[in-house]
C-alpha cells in the first residue's frame, strides 16, 4: 500500500482523497495527516538548500476519510529561514494546522551536543513484534511493526508511564524505497501517548499538539527500524505533557518530540 499516489495528489492538488485503512478511532490517524501537511509544505518552499528545522502542529478536529482541502501560506522568506503555515480543511472547516520553519546551513562558531542518553535496547530480531489485530486495534496500526523494549503496553494498570522501542513500516504493505520526511512523521506518530501503559481499561487518548525538532535529514529506507523512547513530565486534569526522542539503527538522534496529549482516563 504505497503512499507515494497520496503524496503526489498533495503536491499537484488542493483537494485530495484520504485513503481508508488509516482510522485510528473517529479520525484519521494524526500521523498521516501530519505526513500529509509537512508534504504540502515540501512542495511549497522547493528550496533542496532549505530543510526542515522545526513544526508545530495542533489537531483542531477529527480527520474524515475522502475529500479534504490543503492550504499552503508562506508567512515569511527570509535568506536564510521560510516559515509557512499549511492548513487542512473538511467540511468547511480547518481540522488541522502546521507551521513550519526550513533553514540552510549558516556558518557559525556555536556547537553544542549536549544529547540525551541513547537507551541500551536489545535489537528488534531479539525482541516480539505487536502483530495486528484486526477489531481490537486502530485499523492504522497495521502498516507497522513495533517492539517494545522497555516499560508497560498501553492498558496494563501499570503505576508509572512511559516506554521505549523499535517500530518500522509493515514489509507486508509497505515496499522498501528511501524514505521520506512525510513517511518519517508518520512513523513517529504510531507510538501511544506514555500514559497510557497507567490505563486499566481501554479509553480514548487524543493529541492535542506536536512539535517536531528535526536534527538530521533521515536517510534510511521504509522498512528500516527506529529507535523510540518517551518521557511523560506533567499528567493531571486530562490532559498530559510529554517529550520523545527517535534514533536511527546508528543511534543518531533523528528527531526531538514533545506533546500535548487529552487523556480521557
């Protein structure tokens, strides 16, 4: 089940179809709708000097399958830095929003790499794979395979949050290719909030907002596996804050995660 059609109608079109196999309860899942808003902003900048720096993105509303609007405004272009704002619309109105900032290298003398430890998992040949289930799981969790290294699955009761892993797209439907930035966003998005592990009995756990901080440009193929691991700071109210991290095979820090989740638990 290649995405690459859906990307092309995101490039070329203001109005495409979001394809059915991607629920993940009563939307689509967030995910491919942000895959689908940083593709936009892709075609948009066309500048290969310019890559991703960083993106905000809040899910006003859930996300139908079929017809939906994609909207692109540069806010500003700089020598250096553009930021835009992509916007995707149903029903007449805005269900979800990016801002996003490309920048080119510049010189400077300023290097830090003050970087998170990188955890110690056992290879995902070493570990079991979340197979799907059909009924029983958000029908977007079959494009992919995940193995839990550390910490609870979703539902255990147990009395702390937060886990780690591998995940990578499904070898059964997805055919390896290079990878691109709308697939990596995607991929980030499959794991659970890390609250989730705390919760009994199943209940619905909602973002809110993502922001992506992109550290290098991902080079690996589809069906590479990627290294995740999440830290819930704050839950209470309804609502929880979290920050992630994603690693490559090499332990290169891909990308830096942080989250606002709506907990309804």
């Amino acid at each position: 089940m290649s995405l690459l059609p859906l990307y092309q109608q995101v490039e070329q079109q203001e109005w495409i179809d979001i394809p059915s196999g991607w629920l993940q309860g009563r939307t689509v899942f967030g995910g491919l709708v942000a895959g689908i808003l940083i593709q936009k902003a892709l075609s948009v900048v066309q500048d290969a000097a310019k890559q991703l720096l960083s993106c905000n993105i809040t899910f006003v509303g859930p996300v139908q399958q079929g017809q939906a609007k994609i909207t692109a405004e540069i806010l500003r272009e700089g020598k250096s830095v553009t930021t835009l704002e992509v916007r995707l619309w149903q029903d007449e109105a805005v269900q979800s929003i990016l801002i996003a900032s490309f920048g080119s290298p510049r010189e400077s003398r300023i290097h830090v790499e003050n970087l998170p430890q990188v955890p110690d998992y056992p290879t995902p040949e070493q570990l079991d794979k979340t197979f799907y289930i059909e009924g029983l799981m958000p029908e977007c969790l079959q494009h992919f395979e995940l193995c839990w290294a550390e910490g609870s699955y979703p539902m255990a009761g147990s009395k702390v949050p937060d886990f780690g892993g591998w995940s990578r797209f499904s070898p059964d439907l997805h055919q390896n290719r290079a990878m691109q930035l709308p697939d990596l966003f995607a991929l980030m998005d499959v794991w659970p909030p890390g609250v989730l592990p705390m919760f009994k009995t199943p209940a619905p756990a909602s973002s809110l907002t993502w922001q992506i901080t992109y550290l290098h440009p991902v080079a690996e193929q589809i069906q590479d596996w990627f290294k995740y691991k999440v830290v819930t700071e704050y839950a209470e109210h309804g609502y929880s804050t979290e920050y992630a991290y994603l690693w490559n095979r090499e332990n290169r820090l891909i990308a830096v995660l942080r989250q606002t989740v709506a907990v309804f638990a």
